[in-house]
C-alpha cells in the first residue's frame, strides 16, 4: 500500500493506494483542514488511526520549495522533513514534492475527459510540456523526456518579476510598486492577486464600484469568489474589467512560460482558476495574449493549449510519483 498527499495551506488531502489499482483508485481518500492541525505528521496520524496499514511508500505534494528532503509550507508554519515523517510512522521510502511538480506528474496520466484543450495545436510527441497553476498562489512546472517516459520538474516561477505588456499594466505596476516593493506574477495572477486588480481599476478612477459590491467585499472573508462571479455574470464593469486584465496576464504568463522551456508537447493550465473561468478563457484575446511574442508568435500557435479538469491533479500526481519509483 502507498500513501499519496496534496499538502496545501487550506487543506490536505491524503488518500491509501493499492499499486495494484493504479493512482486515481484510493482505497481511502480524507480531506483535512491543514490550519486545525499543527504538523502533516499529526494529519497522517489522524489518517492512519484504525486502518491497521503501514504503507511501504509515501510521497507528498507540498505548496512549497523542496530542499533537500525537506520543506516549509508557504502558507502554513509548518517545515515537513521526509525523514521525520519515515521515522515517526516506519514508513521505508519517503518522498516530497512540490506540489506543481505534482500536478506535472500526473499530466502524462490525464484522460481526454480530464482535460479542455484550448488550442489543438501541432504537439510534439516528446516535446517539453509545461505547467501554469494560478489558485490561490501561481505554480509553474515543466515536464521534459528521458528513457522512455516524462520526468517532472519543478520551479518557484510564479515569484519571478511581472514584467507589464501594455500601457495599463505598466500603471498597475506602478501602483502595486509602491504598495509591495517587488511585484512578482503571482500578486496579479492568482486568486490572491485578483483583489490587487480591482483596487487598481477601483482607485485608478474608470470603473465605478455599486454600492452592492462594496458592501458585499466588505463583509467578505475572501473577496476574490464575489469579483470573478460578478464579472463571469457581468453584474459589475469593475470586476468585468478585473478578469480581462487577469485573463491577459495570464496569457501573458502561459507565453513566457512555453517559450522558457520550449514547451512544444503542450502547455497545462491547473490550479483552481481555470476550470472556474472556462467560458472566459474560449474568449480570442486569451490564446492571442499567449501568442503575442514578436517573431515567436507562429511557434507558439502550433502549441497546444489545455486546461486540467481534474481537481485531485496533485493527489494523483503523488500517487503515480510512489508507482513510477516502484518501478524504477
């Protein structure tokens, strides 16, 4: 039996799987809340309670850096050690992931249902795939081929610097300058950077706020949900306005991303966003914010373009990370 886990900073999603049934059939599947808990060990404690299992194997997909056998969770106070982990609960292989590194290994294990392609595309068949995560933070991970099969990587590319494409973004740039110092992506291209944009359009004077909004953001404990459900159902020009400079950023991402790394066997757009604004992603200036790259917008037309569906992405991707290295 192995251990699979999607460790974030909401929750934690740990799931029992037989090698047997392959990595999308738990034989147990447990969601916990990440912040009632003050280590993934007290989790994994939890989990195991009763089963009478002792897993051969475990791996983790965690929303952080990995170094070495060890990681601290960007959102929690929590540093999780492989080692510590093998020792408390006498498991032989312990592994950690990042969590984007996750997700890309489960993409060579996606089905057609799994996923939306956006752009069809001319994929090359051991083409460098990449990895676009915007959810509450902004993931990015690439997928490149040796001996027969993919091998994921991750990065931390998300808190490179956002480098602005138009006029508009050259002034939110400014404004979020001022406010953070460095401004990275993913405070403009996240669910954590939507409420950025829309206090630059509300500030910057164009686009009046209803007093409902108002009032409802104010009471709200997150306020991004409310501002991408009024600009989907187009109640509000400001938030109408907050998706499309956050749609085109993240166009803008996707392009810089697959021109990094060459990306010709496909870009995956995952994280909890996408799937949320599909009908907003189909819009043309989405693939052509992508593709605006000078001499490079050919090569980046014949990429591929998908939109992960599978919300477990990072639990299976830990889970296929234990069933690759048992058959390595």
């Amino acid at each position: 039996m192995i251990l699979a886990g999607d460790i974030g900073g909401t929750k934690t999603v740990l799931a029992l799987i037989s090698p047997d049934d392959g990595g999308k059939r738990p034989v147990r599947e447990t969601r916990f809340v990440s912040g009632e808990y003050d280590s993934l060990e007290a989790i994994v404690a939890a989990f195991l309670a009763g089963t009478h299992v002792s897993p051969e194997m475990a791996s983790f997909g965690v929303a952080g850096p990995v170094i070495g056998r060890q990681a601290k969770i960007t959102n929690l106070p929590w540093v999780i050690s492989a080692d510590t982990v093998r020792e408390t609960f006498g498991i032989p292989t312990v592994r950690l992931l990042n969590d984007l590194e996750a997700v890309a290994t489960a993409v060579p294990h996606l089905a057609q249902e799994d996923l939306c392609t956006l752009n069809a595309g001319r994929p090359d068949a051991t083409g460098t795939k990449a990895v676009i995560a915007p959810g509450t933070g902004l993931g990015m991970s690439f997928l490149t081929w040796a001996d027969g099969r993919y091998h994921a990587h991750p990065t931390e590319g998300g808190h490179a610097s956002f480098a602005p494409a138009t006029p508009e973004q050259v002034e939110l740039l400014d404004y979020l300058a001022r406010r953070f110092g460095h401004v990275s992506y993913e405070r403009v291209c996240s669910g954590g950077g939507i409420p950025n944009l829309y206090n630059y359009l509300r500030v910057s004077g164009g686009h009046p706020e209803p007093d409902w909004l108002r009032q409802a953001l104010s009471e709200a404990v997150d306020p991004t949900p409310i501002i991408v459900d009024a600009a989907l159902e187009r109640r509000a020009e400001i938030c109408v306005g907050t998706l499309d400079m956050f749609v085109r950023i993240l166009g803008g991402v996707v392009g810089n991303m697959a021109l990094k790394v060459l990306a010709t066997g496909g870009l995956y757009l995952g994280g909890g966003i996408p799937p949320r604004i599909l009908s907003r992603l189909r819009q043309p200036d989405f693939l052509a914010a992508i593709t605006h790259k000078g001499r490079f917008s050919e090569l980046l037309a014949n990429i591929p373009v998908h939109v992960i569906l599978d919300p477990q992405a990072a639990l299976h991707g830990a889970a296929y990370d234990c069933l690759e290295t048992l058959r390595s």
